[in-house]
C-alpha cells in the first residue's frame, strides 16, 4: 500500500493526483527505483514524479524554523513570519521533500475554534515565478472538489513584508463548497513564498484579515528581497495542436545546455547574473501565454504556451512552453533558442533541473503526453541549485527520481489535511 492512500482526507500536495490511482499503479516500478542503475533510460520518470505520494510529517522542534514567542524564522532562507495573524497562530511547522535540507518546509496557522487555517509554505524550487506558481495553483484549487465548486473572484497585486507589489494574490468563494480561500504569491530571491488561508464562507472576513496580516508580518534579511510581482493573464488557447518535433542529437551541447538550466527563468537581478556579469539577465518567462490542459490517463496538466514574440538576445532563451505537473515549483519547461535553432526541454524541481534533450521545433502537446505514458527519456544532465547560491551539474546523471507529490494546491486543495468539519491545513 502506497503511504497515505488508505486515508480517505489524504490531500496531495501536487496539483495532478486527487487520489491514489496513480500512486497505486506507478508504486512497483517506484520501488525499484532506488535498484536503477547510472545513466538507465527513464520510463515513465515524469508520470512517477506526479504520482509518488509523500505525506508532509511534522518537522522536529526547531530543526529549520527558529521559534520564538513572537516570530518564526527560517535562517537558511533569511525570512521569518509572525507567530500569530489576525485570530490565527501558528500551530506547528512541516517538511515536505528533501527532508534535513530545509527547502521545503511550511508554518501551520489555525483559529482557536479551528474553523479558519492557513498556511506559509517556503520552498526552492528551480521554477520560481509568482504567476506561474499562481495558475498552478489554480488549476490545483479547481480540481480539488468533483464535480468543480470553486469559482475564481479574481487576481491582484499586493504588499509583502512592507514592500509594494511584490504578490500576487487570488480569491476564490466555495472552495471544497462551502469555504471562502485566498492565495498570495511571492518570489524572494530564488525561494518561492505561497501563503493559503481558508475558512467558512460567511467568515470571508477573518479569512482576508489573516491573510492580511501574515502578508505584512513577513520580514525579509540580508540578499533575500523579494521580486516584483509576475502576474499572468493566459487566454484559453486554440483547439489545434501541431506536428511532433525531432529529436535532436546534441550531446556535445550537454554543458552548455546544463549551463542555460542554471539560469533563474524569472530573470536575475545584475548582483546575481552568471560569471559576475552586471547586467541583469533578463526573464526568459514573458507576459504573453494561452492556457489550456493536458490529459494524461483520468487526469488533466495545466499548460501554458507562450504567444508572444521572441526576445532574440542571445542569452537564456524563451520559454515557449509550460507543462504545469504540480503546483509546488513542478514542470516541464520548452525553451526556444533562436540562435541556436532548437528547442530544449527541461524538467523542473524543488531545488533541480533535469535536461531531458532538444528539438528541431516546438514538441506537440501529443507528444509532451507521451513522455507522461511511457516514452523512453534519457536525462543528459541534472543541476542541483543551492540555497547559498552555488549549483551543482552532473554529466551524465542517474535517472530521474520521482519528486515527493502530495498536492500542496495551497494546503487543502485536494484534501490533504481537512479534519471533520473544518480545514486542518491551508
């Protein structure tokens, strides 16, 4: 039996499962997983990456969150949030993937009566983008019920820590039916704060107050500022797809592609850029996007295609495509070189970036689905990205692992931590 799947509450922190089915197909071949040789071909690693649930386990007292009686802080991070927010107090801290490595960890919050919760997850994954996170996340909130209850009210920017338009928020009424939800995004550094608080609908109130004040209780330290807000506005996009891409042989290029995955797709800030350079690489995610979905088996992926032109400078490329497989920093990335005339596919991760191969054009959507069913994929290079700022690439790689997947749509969005008559997670 799969970890958790024999609770009927279990919600997953990724956005594609909303139960145990995948788990429960995939979990053989997981199990022999930790037996697979270096360099294997990787059957199925981005399927087994949405499906292996993880259940978050409380973390040991102040093992990475320093707790004081007024305060939280996450040195590794160089943030800390307020103990208490509005009616809600923080309750106790979790870890999710990479556990000891304080990555990918969340403050609890909850009201005295337990009827409004909230959550600050804090998390590094190598995909750090409010807006991108916030349509994850959407997608996540929207499937978290069947048939759908949620109904989006809305997005906007807002202060974080005293600093203006550096989140991005959403708004939902009747979430899981009967609740009333808000999510708020922020990119600090390379880290990627979600803050979800959810109560009783008629409590619309309590619940934006909370919100409210752990939005402004957050302290930023040190290098650690947080990025204007990266909203995304993404039309629905046509029903046609296009002819499959192919393949291309390229393993010389591997570092130099290893090298493109260690740079931040949000853009870095001069301070930060590679080599020491002190001009700032531009974003390599833009504004322009259409939304649509993919369906893999009974579930469906958010994806985003970009429709907008290219930047053609030279450096970093231009994302083109964005399959959105969890809602916490998880996707696969398509990214258009103009110069070089290719396109480079890219798994991301908490802390990590696969380069999966290139192509002589955009792949179909069929065939980015097909990687998800069982098409042979070959990892050319895995890039660990350090919280201190350092990167580490390896050539060649093991096969991929499969990323820890209970759903986080934002702590209850399929279920997760939901007690009888009230939410016990955000």
């Amino acid at each position: 039996m799969v970890a958790g799947c024999s609770e009927p509450n279990t919600e997953f922190r990724y956005g594609l499962a909303g139960d145990c089915r995948a788990a429960m197909k995939l979990a053989s071949f997981l199990a022999m997983e930790g037996k697979a040789m270096r360099g294997m071909v990787i059957l199925a690693a981005l399927l087994l990456g949405l499906a292996g649930p993880a259940l978050a386990q409380p973390a040991r007292p102040d093992s990475l969150w320093n707790v004081s009686d007024e305060r939280l802080s996450l040195p590794l991070a160089k943030l800390s949030a307020p103990r208490r927010a509005a009616g809600a107090e923080y309750f106790e801290t979790m870890e999710f993937s990479h556990k000891g490595e304080g990555v990918d960890s969340a403050i609890k919050y909850r009201t005295a009566d337990r009827q409004i919760f909230a959550t600050l997850y804090v998390y590094y994954p190598s995909l750090a983008h409010t807006g991108v996170q916030a349509i994850a996340t959407d997608h996540a909130i929207r499937g978290s019920s069947n048939p759908p209850t949620a109904r989006p009210l809305g997005t906007a920017i807002a202060a974080a820590g005293g600093q203006p338009g550096v989140a991005v928020t959403a708004d939902y009424d009747h979430y899981l039916g009967d609740h009333f939800s808000k999510a708020a995004f922020v990119k600090a550094g390379r880290w990627m704060l979600k803050l979800r608080v959810s109560g009783p609908q008629e409590r619309s109130g309590e619940v934006t107050a909370v919100m409210t004040a752990l939005l402004d209780g957050l302290r930023f330290e040190g290098e650690t500022r947080p990025r204007p807000a990266a909203p995304i506005s993404a039309r629905e996009c046509g029903p046609a797809d296009r002819a499959d891409a192919r393949a291309l042989s390229d393993d010389d290029l591997v570092p130099a592609n290893a090298m493109l995955a260690t740079f931040d797709p949000a853009g870095q800030p001069a301070a930060n850029a590679p080599a020491g350079d002190q001009t700032p690489l531009l974003a390599r995610i833009g504004r322009d996007w259409c939304r649509t979905t993919l369906r893999v088996g009974d579930d469906e992926i958010a994806v985003l295609q970009a429709t907008g032109g290219e930047r053609r400078d030279g450096l970093g490329g231009d994302s083109a495509l964005l399959v959105l497989f969890s809602d916490a920093g998880g996707a696969l990335e398509v990214v258009r070189l103009a110069k070089e005339k290719k396109y480079l596919l890219l798994r991301h991760d908490i802390a990590e970036v696969e380069v999966l191969g290139s192509y002589d054009g955009l792949p179909s959507l069929a065939q980015i689905g097909r990687l998800f069913s069982g098409s042979p994929t070959r990892v050319r290079a895995r890039v660990r990205l350090k919280p201190n700022g350092g990167t580490e690439i390896n050539l060649p790689t093991p096969p991929a692992k499969a990323p820890d997947r209970t759903s986080r749509a934002a702590g209850s969005d399929s279920g997760k931590d939901i007690e009888p008559a009230a939410l016990a997670a955000e």
